[in-house]
C-alpha cells in the first residue's frame, strides 16, 4: 500500500495535526510531517475520528437481498465513516447456526468496505424457544461474541437466564430487543396523546422497561454481561442508570433517530416513520440526549433496517417497521449532541467507535489515533450543510425519514486498514 498524509486535520475535534498512514498502520502524528511518495489529502477544518462500529446493522443476507446485501451494506457503511459493523442474525435463514454466520463473515471479507461481525441468534429460528448454537458459532470462523434475536425479544424469563449464563463462559453478550410482546399486541405507534387522537394502537413505554428491568436483575443474578438495543423511553434510562449504580454489568445504545425524531410526525400517516421501537415524545428525546452525553446510554447504534419500496410504500398498518440509517447517523449525532453542547467530537467518538469495539470485542477498532494503530479512520466535514438525497445513498434501500431535510456535517473520507474506501465522499 503506499503512503497517505493527512494534513491539518483536528483529531478528535482538537488541534490540527497531520496523520501519516504508511500500509496498514498510522505511521506518525505531529505537526509538519512530510513523507515522499504519500497522498496528500488536506483537511483542515476537518475532523479526523477512528472509524465508526456500528452494533446494529440489518445487511439482510442471506435471504432478503431485495433489502440489501452484504456488499451494499457495508458501502453504505464506508459512506457513513463505519469501518466495522455488526449484522443482526434475523435473515433467512436465522443466523443460528455455525455455517450461517460462517456465510456472513465471508460475504463482509469479500466485500472489503469494512469489517463485519456476525451477531448470533440466541434462540432457535428466534422462536424463543430453545436456544441456539451458542457455543459453536462462537467457535467458529466468525468468532461470534454478540447474541441477539432483535426484531423479537427473548421474553421467557427461563431462556434468557440460560443465555446468559451460556455466554458468560466465553465473555459474550445477549443483545435484548426489551418488547414484552403481550403488551404490544395490534401496537402501531408509541402509546399516548398522538396514538389516542390518531386512533392507532398504542405501544407502551412499560413494554420495553419490563424487560429492561427483569434483565438487569438477570444479568446481576448470573454475573453476566446484557445489552439493551435502541432504547427509547425515559422510563428505561433511569432502570439502565439504577442498574450501573449497583454495579450490573449492562450497557445500553440508541438510535439516532431516537435523538432527534418523535411521535408527532406519525401525524403524517407516512410508513417512513413506522419503527421498532416506535418514536416516542420529546420528553424521551430529551431524556435520552442527556443519557448519552452522562454515559447512562453507552453508544449510538444505527439498527440500519432496510427495506424495499413495496414494503414501505403502502398503508400504514401493512408497512414494514425500520429506517435506514448508515449514511445519516454521523449527522444526525452532529445535530442533536454537538451542536447542542452535549458531547464534543472526543465524545462522539467514544460512542460511536471506542465503546462500541469494546462491547463487542472489535478487534482493531475504536483504537487510539496515535503511531502504531491500525489505520481505521473517518474524516468529517462537520461545515458542510446540505439536504438529504436518498437517491445518492449506497444502499440497496431509500427508507429514510430524512429526505428532503438538512442535516450538518459529511464524511468526506474513510480508511479501513489504511485502505481509502470512501475519497472525497465518493466510494472508492
């Protein structure tokens, strides 16, 4: 590989610096580098961050690749700035098994825009009824650490303490998709004043604290480790923070999405907002911004949910529930934590890439940028203003609730192993 200067650009929102990638590895940073025979990207008044982790992505395949696929996933990843993403196990057929995943990580090894890490199906076919092959998809090629059957949650009270203390052996993590489902029956939005003037069924912030609850006090019961996906409700930040303060070994994300949008704009009747969790108030909005800028909630996680025109572009009670969100979320994060003073870039990084690698075992990833660590980078223009244009996505799907609206900021750069996958906002 030959050589790449960075030159100018403020790491992690600091002094400008320069970053010297030589093959695989950040050679040097300091100021007033040169080095014969390099590229010369110059990037001041940019920000130069480690590459993103996203811990809940959808890339679809094998089964559904009418959605998406591996390929295009991970270079809407690389265009969003993700250097290494986790694919949640709900394809067809359930990631539940050793050759399933074994697929997966192969397609993402092929594919070469960034590093995908399979996430294991807890249970059998997500059934929740028996569990999965825990131990062997750990074993095997994909190294398997995360376990989740999100898009259902694993609410037998008895299967969860099981994978639980399964993992533990090997210091995996069940990834709880918190939904009591006998609380959600018929649910088509948050349940509250908008649901109860739009005559919609309504989707309880008690169905999702339940199951946080119950878990924490599992996880605490066993002395393994839980995570709890896109979470959405205030209710759920103070059961998160009341478990870290007796020392539970949880950890907790959120979407962007659940930063920035609410329930008011299912007013609309527009299948583009229709999520999982749903949106919920602004109070939760809120709630949820403080959580993650004091650390309750740990990392922002995408949960990209790809889907294809016809499952969108119908009734609202027929539509598919989900959003993508790769190539959005860096600036949806810009928007609601750092140009409201909550986090500044040094935190954006560290939930978006330290903390994420680390929950998930990121080999490479969320690392230092300093002389000596894998070349896995992002820069940003955190100037740029601009519309979003789905029609310009990466992805094999458009159902974004942003188009049409400004969003700050843009990578302009990605490098995944020194390698530049995205030059000047455009895939290499």
């Amino acid at each position: 590989m030959s050589k790449i200067l960075i030159c100018g650009a403020k790491v992690l929102g600091g002094e400008a610096q320069d970053v010297l990638i030589d093959g695989e590895t950040i050679a040097a940073v300091g100021t007033g580098l040169t080095a014969d025979d390099a590229t010369v990207i110059e990037a001041e008044g940019q920000i130069l961050l480690p590459g993103l982790v996203d811990l809940h992505t959808h890339l679809r395949e094998p089964g559904r690749e009418d959605s998406e696929t591996v390929l295009t996933g991970t270079r809407a990843a690389a265009s969003g700035g993700y250097t290494a993403v986790f694919a949640m196990a709900n394809t067809f057929p359930v990631a539940d098994t050793a050759g399933v995943v074994e697929q997966v990580y192969r397609l993402g090894k092929q594919s070469g825009y960034c590093d995908v890490q399979p996430i294991g199906a807890v249970t059998v076919g997500l059934e929740g009824k028996k569990l999965a092959e825990l131990g062997a998809m750990h074993d095997s090629a994909a190294g398997v650490t995360v376990f989740s059957d999100d898009g259902k949650c694993v609410d037998d009270a008895v299967i969860m303490r099981r994978a639980l203390e399964y993992v533990k052996a090997f210091g995996g993590v069940v990834a709880q998709h918190a939904q009591e489902p006998r609380l959600t029956e018929g649910a088509q939005m948050n349940e509250g004043v908008v649901s109860a003037e739009l005559g919609l069924g309504g989707w309880p912030a008690v169905a999702e604290e339940s199951i946080i609850a119950r878990d924490v006090l599992l996880a605490e019961h066993v002395g393994s480790r839980v995570h709890i996906c896109h979470l959405s409700t205030a209710g759920s930040v103070e059961i998160v923070r009341w478990a870290k303060s007796r020392g539970i070994d949880v950890t907790a994300e959120v979407t962007p999405h659940h930063l920035l949008l609410t329930d008011e704009l299912v007013r609309s009747y527009n299948p583009v907002y229709k999520v999982n969790p749903p949106l919920r108030t602004e109070h939760d909005v809120l709630a949820l911004r403080e959580a993650l800028a004091d650390g309750t909630i740990d990392i922002v996680a995408t949960d990209h949910a790809p889907h294809p025109h016809e499952d969108k572009d119908c009734e609202w009670a027929a539509a598919a529930m989900g959003m993508v969100g790769l190539e959005t979320a860096l600036s949806v994060v810009q928007q609601t934590m750092v140009e409201t003073g909550l986090l500044d870039w040094a935190g954006v990084a560290d939930r978006m890439s330290v903390k994420p690698a680390r929950i998930g075992l990121a080999e490479g990833h969320g690392r230092p940028v300093s002389a000596g660590e894998p070349a896995n980078l992002t820069l940003v223009d955190p100037a740029y203003r601009g519309a979003v244009d789905p029609a310009g996505f990466a992805s094999r799907s458009r159902n974004t609730p942003y188009e049409g609206r400004e969003l700050p900021g843009r990578v302009t750069h990605t490098f995944l192993r020194g390698r530049a996958t995205l030059v000047d906002g455009k895939l290499a």
